[in-house]
C-alpha cells in the first residue's frame, strides 16, 4: 500500500486508515473444558446419564427465545440455509431494504456448522459416563442489526451447549456511523469510501505520504 500511494500519490487528496473487521468471541471460562462443564451439572444436579437430554432441551429453549425476539423485532422468524457457504450478509442487507430498517435488528437465520461441544461416554475406569470434548456440526444462529453506533454487524450464537458466540463487528460501518453523526457528506462502494466531503478530512484523513495503522480504504 505503501508504493501504491508513493506512486500515485500527486492524485490521491487524503487517504484513510483504520480497522477492516473485528471479530470478538465470548464463552464461559469454567464450561470449556470437561471437568468444568460436570461441576457445572452437578450443581444444578444433572446427571451425566441425562446430559443429551438437558442440553437439548437448552438448545430448543435457546433457539425459541431468539426467534421469539426477532419476531417482535422484524416481524420474521428464524429463516434456516440449507448450507452454510450461503453469504448471509447478502441475505441480510437485502432483508434490510425490504424491511426499510435504519438501526435496529434485521433478522436472523441459522445453518448447521462446525463447532465444538460435549458429549457423555462411558469412561470405563470411572464406572460411569463422563463428558469428552470434541468437534461437532451443530445449528448455529446469526442475528444481524444495524447499531446505531457500529453500524451493520452481527452477532454468531452456538446453539449446542456451551453456547459460544462471536461478534463480527465492520471498521467501515463504525466509520459510517461516526461520519453521520458528524453530519458529514461521504460517497461510498460497498466496503470502500470513495469521496468525503472536506469536513470529513480534517475528522478522519492522513498524509498519504505517511498512512496511519490498519487497512487504508
């Protein structure tokens, strides 16, 4: 990027810097690993012998509270993918234009993925079934809104106990949110700001002999 703004550097006006994607992952620290998960169960006395019973039961009450929620919100259920190389960021934001939805939440739709889960083996020395780690394909949700201060993003929520989610958070439409609060004019591509009004320079502008850190749009 360096080169390609010292060559065309007597053409470029300002040149912007800053973050692409932030992906922020959360999870119970206790229920990652085995030993964790069964003191868990035991203290809400759930035997190992019942444990695919309880957390499917978890898992359906999770998946209806979701739905529940997107439905007062958008008026739409859970739509599910039949696979999960569907971009559902494209679902998402054309969703959004039908809906005509500003900020708030969009929608949510679900697919069958890989992630990690429990499952109860009989562990021979013990006697008795144990929980074991191990990958899995399971449902997983994704909520997608437009905030009112990141902008368009989304929220990935594993249905299979222990639940684990990720935030999928865009830099530009931080950005965006940013600029029109600021009430300044920009020109926009997708993921790409093609213009900004000069306001918008002395905001969020550098010398483009000297770019600042992360991914210049």
């Amino acid at each position: 990027m360096g080169n390609l703004i010292a060559r065309l550097g007597h053409a470029i006006v300002a040149c912007i810097s800053g973050w692409d994607r932030f992906i922020l992952k959360g999870f119970i620290r206790p229920l990652m690993y085995p030993e964790g998960a069964m003191d868990f169960l035991r203290m809400r006395k759930v035997l190992n012998k019942d444990y695919k019973e309880w957390a499917q039961d978890q898992s359906q009450q999770l998946i209806a509270g979701v739905e529940q929620y997107v439905e007062e919100q958008t008026g739409r259920g859970i739509i599910a993918i039949p696979s999960s190389r569907t971009r559902k960021e494209e679902l998402a934001h054309r969703q959004q234009d039908e809906l005509g939805i500003e900020t708030g939440v969009i929608g949510a739709w679900s697919c069958v993925e890989a992630g990690q889960s429990f499952r109860a083996c009989f562990d021979r020395e013990m006697g008795f079934p144990q929980l074991r780690w191990e990958e899995v394909r399971c449902k997983h949700l994704y909520l997608y809104l437009d905030h009112q201060d990141y902008g368009f993003c989304n929220l990935r929520i594993q249905t299979w106990f222990p639940y684990q989610i990720q935030i999928a958070l865009n830099g530009r439409e931080w950005l965006r949110r940013q600029l029109d609060k600021a009430g300044i004019a920009y020109q926009r591509s997708g993921n790409k700001f093609l213009e900004l009004a000069n306001g918008g320079l002395s905001h969020f502008s550098q010398s483009p002999t000297r770019p600042g850190p992360g991914r210049p749009s």
